[in-house]
C-alpha cells in the first residue's frame, strides 16, 4: 500500500473524524500474538497492561538498549528480543504490536505494522510531525486495522463523565476552556559542547532512527528520558500532557481544526523546546458551543488569569481544565471528579473502562477502540500545532487543514514535516 500526500488529505477528509469502525481478522477464542517496540520506560508500563489480558501472548520486543530485556525475559523464558524492530517484524509472526518509543519513532513502526495488516497501539502524541500523523491516520483508515493510541484516561471513569457533562448541557454552551499542566519538559539552556562515547548497551544508530545525525552526549541528556526537551525527538510538555489533558476537551467540544492559534509563551531556542507555553485556539464553534470558542492551554508556571480561577474554591489543582460555560463552570481536575459551579447541574457518572484491556478485546473482535487513529490522529494534529505554534511568538496561525499549510506564515510551513535521514527516507512511510 501506498500513501501519498494527496492520498492522505483525501483520506482523512472524504469523512473528516468520522471514528471508523475497525475490522477484526482474529475470532474471539484466539490469543493475540503480540510484539512490543520498546521495552523499558512508558514500553515497559505498556507491556505490563496489555499482558494482564490472558488473550494476549507477548512473542518478541525491540529495544535499542539492551538493559532493558531482562525484566522481561525472566517473566516470559520463550520471550525473543530485538535492537531492530523492522528485523523484529520480518522474522516473528504476530497480530498486534505497541509502539512506545520516543516520539520521533513513532510513525515508521507504526505505518509499516498497519501495512502488514496488524493491529496497533501507539502511545501518544500519535506522531512527532503533523504530515507523519496524517498520513498515519489515512494509513489506519485504508489499512482497517484496529487502532488505539495511548491516552488512557480517555477511558477512564472522569474523562467519560467531563464529557457526557458538557454534551449535556450542564454547563450551557462552551464559549471558553483553560487547561493547564505544571510539568516542564522544556529546556532553555545550549547544547552542551561536547561528544561522549555511547555505552555499549545502547545502538546510538537505531536510537537516532529517523532523526538527524548526530553525537552522542552522555549524563541522561537524550537517553533515557530527557529527549522530550529535544525539538528533534520530542514534542515537550505540550505535545506530552496536551494528548491528555487536551482530550476530554476536544472530545466534549465537537471541535474540529482551529481558525487560528497564537503562543504567547515561552519559545524554543535552537535544540529545545521552550519552557511556560502559553498557546490560545479559536475555533469554529460545534452545537456544544457558541459560534466560536476560545481553549487555552498553559504549562510550566503558567496558570489561567485570577478572574478565571477565582470561582475555583481552593488552590486548582496541578493540572485540569477549566470549562466555561453560558449557564455555569465546569471545573475537572485531571483524573479527579469533575465540579460543576454557577448552576445546579450534576456532573455526568460515567463508568470506566480498561483502555488496554478493550484494545485487545477489539483485536480479537470484541468491541472496539475508544480512541482509534480516526480520533487520535486529529487529536494529535490539534495539539502538534500548538507545539509548532510556539517557535513564532505572538503570530495568529491560519491554519489549512486541506492542505496542510499555515496561510499566513510561511515559514512555519518547514516544520509541518521533516526530512529523514539517510536509509530512513518517507518510503518507511509507505
């Protein structure tokens, strides 16, 4: 199968974020086969979540750090394990892969698992690029494969209930939300001037992957988990948290791409994401809002203006969102219950489900996903804009969705997409 640009636009917009029902190829009594890349750190998490079904058999992980096995290995003895997880996917025969690497090498595995018909669970954000996750969104469209990315408090109990709030009318029309994050997964500071030797258990090479040729620098700072600072492997804390906390929001609105969006925070210098975003949305309103609604998103330091937090009782929590509304206030600390204030509504309650758990089951068959690539990917797309949006300070980005440009700076353009490295061109996108 082949994806191309103009393929993917028509893809994803023949029925723009119509979830798409996935089509399963295992009957309910089978076990799934299942492959990880990755194996420690958010893999690991992911690893132990999806083998607490007993429908699912872990055959063989990848991972580039070779420390990272021997959990593993101990809890299953047949267990075969990979640095490469393209050589992962030639030699075993599996039905269903996770892919929880850094985010720069999300999209190849991810692509290349749908194009071999297999099922997929790709932590979030989907993508590290908004082309990557559009053409990995028509990709899961064409392939109809089951799909689900890692937000799994999508499933839980109190995003479930924010959602069915709003959409209920509780709170009347949405005309403003404000969400914040006190994580700061940024860095203002160089590029340490220096070149250190890789250990010998990691594949410095398989690392890097698709990004940019590079030396190695030692003390933690790209591996294991510091390559979320880095604009060439992570999406900082916005792109981390704002899958999550971004979620309930663009899920309860209806909404769909913004009219235009402007950061007025903290800006990335020239190797890392900047630290204190602070990037506001206009969009064009849904029947859950009014004619347009503002959604604000906040991290590091920053927080909502006191007018919007002064009819919060207490200190806000630190992370959530705030839901303003033509009858009243929604107030939903993340992963806590939501409170509604200004109005004699109640809060929806909903009931939770296992985010993982259901991704098996619909593999083989039973039910379906909660957060497919049909949703995920425009999800993602929304939030890597503001991410983008933050290397041009206090510049309303016009952004067109059709075809995937910004109107009216063309400079941010070059960073819709990138350019692979050598023996690792977009054909892995394909």
């Amino acid at each position: 199968m082949k994806i191309t640009r103009r393929s993917a636009i028509k893809s994803a917009f023949a029925v723009p974020f119509v979830w798409r029902t996935t089509t399963a190829y295992a009957a309910p009594s089978e076990t799934v086969r299942h492959v990880s890349v990755g194996a420690g750190g958010m893999a690991g998490s992911d690893i132990g979540s999806l083998t607490g079904s007993k429908n699912l058999k872990l055959v063989a992980v990848a991972d580039v750090d070779s420390t990272k096995f021997k959990p593993w290995k101990d809890k299953f003895p047949d267990l075969k394990v990979y640095a490469d997880w393209r050589e992962m996917f030639d030699k075993e025969q599996f039905d269903s892969a996770n892919i929880s690497t850094p985010d720069h090498m999300h999209a190849c595995p991810t692509m290349r698992a749908m194009t071999m018909g297999k099922a997929v669970y790709t932590q979030k954000p989907l993508c590290q690029t908004i082309y990557e996750t559009r053409m990995v969104t028509a990709a899961a469209a064409e392939a109809k494969v089951v799909t689900q990315m890692g937000i799994q408090i999508h499933s839980h109990a109190v995003h479930k209930s924010v959602v069915a709030t709003i959409r209920a009318g509780a709170i009347g029309k949405v005309k403003e939300v404000h969400s914040w994050s006190n994580k700061t997964w940024g860095d203002d500071t160089p590029k340490p001037m220096k070149e250190d030797k890789p250990p010998e258990n990691l594949n410095w090479d398989l690392w890097l992957g698709v990004a940019e040729d590079r030396p190695f620098i030692g003390g933690g700072y790209y591996h294991p988990g510091n390559w979320r600072k880095r604009l060439s492997f992570g999406t900082g804390t916005f792109g981390d948290m704002g899958c999550h906390i971004l979620d309930p929001v663009f899920n309860s609105l209806g909404v769909t791409f913004p009219k235009a969006v402007t950061s007025v925070g903290g800006k990335p210098n020239e190797t890392n994401w900047g630290l204190n975003a602070q990037v506001e949305y206009v969009f064009p309103g849904s029947e859950f809002t009014t004619e347009e609604v503002k959604v604000t998103w906040y991290d590091g330091i920053n927080r909502p203006p006191e007018e919007i937090r002064k009819g919060i009782a207490g200190k806000i929590s630190d992370q959530g969102s705030i839901y303003l509304g033509t009858k009243g206030v929604l107030y939903s600390p993340y992963i806590a219950a939501p409170v509604i204030i200004g109005t004699d509504g109640k809060p929806a309650m909903e009931t939770g489900d296992n985010h993982y758990l259901q991704y098996v089951d619909a593999v083989r068959g039973v039910g379906k996903t909660s957060a497919p690539f049909s949703y995920a990917g425009p999800l993602t797309e929304m939030v890597l804009l503001g991410c983008l949006s933050t290397r041009f300070p206090k510049t309303a980005m016009q952004w067109d969705s059709a075809k995937m440009e910004f109107k009216n700076e063309p400079m941010a353009n070059a960073f819709v997409r990138r350019t692979y490295r050598k023996g690792w061109e977009e054909k892995s996108l394909s």
